[in-house]
C-alpha cells in the first residue's frame, strides 16, 4: 500500500512539473505581460462625511481646470514596464443640467487618448480637449423628472462612471492624478450639496493602476485610425 501511495504521488508530481514548465514556456512568448501595480477604492470610511466627492469647479482646454480626487506616486517601477493603464470605476451623478467630467495624468502629462485629442469632436458647451464627458443629462423644464438632491430635475443619482486611460512611461517612478470637474462649472448659490449650481458628484469608486511590459515592439497604448492593419506577434529574441 506504501509503495502505490509512493509511486502516486511522484507521478502527480511528475504532471504537476509538466504542467508549470508548460506555463513557464508559454509565458516566453510575445503576449505582453501584466502587471497589478495599485487598487483602491474611495467610500464614506476613507474619504469621511457621506462618502460623495463633488466640485463646481469648471473644465478648461488641454485638461487644465478641475479638481485632483486621486494622486499617487509609485516609486521603484520595474524595468520591464513600458505602459500604464488606469482604470476609474465609480457611481455619480450632476446637478441643474450641467456635465461631469474626468481626466487622468502621468508624471503632469495627460494619458491617452486625452493626450492626442486636441480636436473638441461633437462640438456643444459640455466638452473640453483633456476630458471624458462622463455625464450629462439635460435640465428638463416641465415634470419633475428627477430632483433625487435638491440639483433640478437632471439631478439623477447614480449612475455609472467608468474610464481608462493609457501612458507609456520612461522614468522609475510615476505619479497618477485624477481630477473632477464641471462645465458649464462654478455658477449659482455656491455649489454645494443640495443647491441648483452646477455640480459634479462622485462616489463608490474603485482606481485601478497596471503595468504592461511592451515586448520592445511599441505597439501598446500608440494611436490607430479606423483602417485595417496588422501587428506581427512574435517573441522577444526573434
């Protein structure tokens, strides 16, 4: 009985280094590797009082304006990092039919495809170059739609905000900002909860920051147009 137990447990182990060295070789390939570098969420235990995030401050061009929700430096990045991704999930919602907007940044540069959108796109008074226009719900003017807080009738709570953002990165270290604003921005009594001002609120939220390792191809987080094309997928040494 000792021996069949023996002989078992080496041949499960015998598959289990069969497998690992499986993993291992496929792992050599081209896929670009990910790394988990940051996670962390915001609520009311870490950022006190009711949890809500909020700002009347408005948008400006080339994402200049707003107010920083997240900062955070990371320091002793890995060599074989090339690119970082953040991603923001959360719930929010705007006061008196104004727009919520969000932008992200690496060591103060705008990530992409912020970064390279300096056209404004569908044109309107909610969207600034540097912004995801992540909410807007017009202000009706008969009904009460809405008027979840006191914001008007566009004042719908919540919804989802969600965005991502990528940066290619050469230094040791990163620092990645999050920032809030507003458009039309700043007007009415003050912008604080509760009042018809222009407001942004956000909360619930979940900040995600990975890194990537480009294989030396620079093919990640660069532009592409709507035309077909190719990448070839190959490993490092060919």
């Amino acid at each position: 009985m000792r021996m069949k137990h023996w002989l078992t447990s080496t041949l499960l182990l015998a598959a289990a280094g069969l497998l690992v060295a499986g993993s291992v070789s496929a792992d050599d390939g081209g896929a670009p590797r990910k790394r988990l570098l940051s996670k962390e969420f915001q609520n009311n235990t870490s950022v006190g009082g009711t949890g809500e995030i909020f700002t009347n401050v408005t948008a400006l061009p080339a994402g200049a304006g707003g107010v920083p929700i997240y900062t955070k430096t990371l320091l002793g990045i890995p060599d074989d990092i090339d690119v970082l991704d953040i991603e923001f999930e959360g719930q929010g919602d705007q006061h008196n039919g104004s727009a919520l907007l969000m932008n992200a940044k690496v060591n103060g540069v705008l990530c992409q495809p912020l970064l390279g959108q300096t056209g404004v796109g569908g044109g309107g008074p909610h969207l600034a170059t540097g912004w995801y226009t992540l909410g807007h719900l017009p202000q009706s003017t008969t009904g009460t739609n809405c008027n979840d807080g006191g914001g008007g009738t566009a004042d719908c709570h919540d919804n989802t905000i969600v965005f991502s953002c990528c940066a290619r990165i050469e230094t040791e270290d990163a620092t990645v900002e999050i920032k809030l604003a507003n458009l039309p921005g700043i007007s009415g009594s003050g912008g604080l909860p509760g009042s018809p001002a222009n407001i942004s609120f956000i909360e619930r939220t979940l900040i995600v920051i990975e890194g990537t390792k480009d294989n030396k191809r620079h093919s990640l987080c660069t532009g592409v147009s709507t035309n077909p094309h190719t990448e070839v997928l190959g490993r490092d040494d060919e």
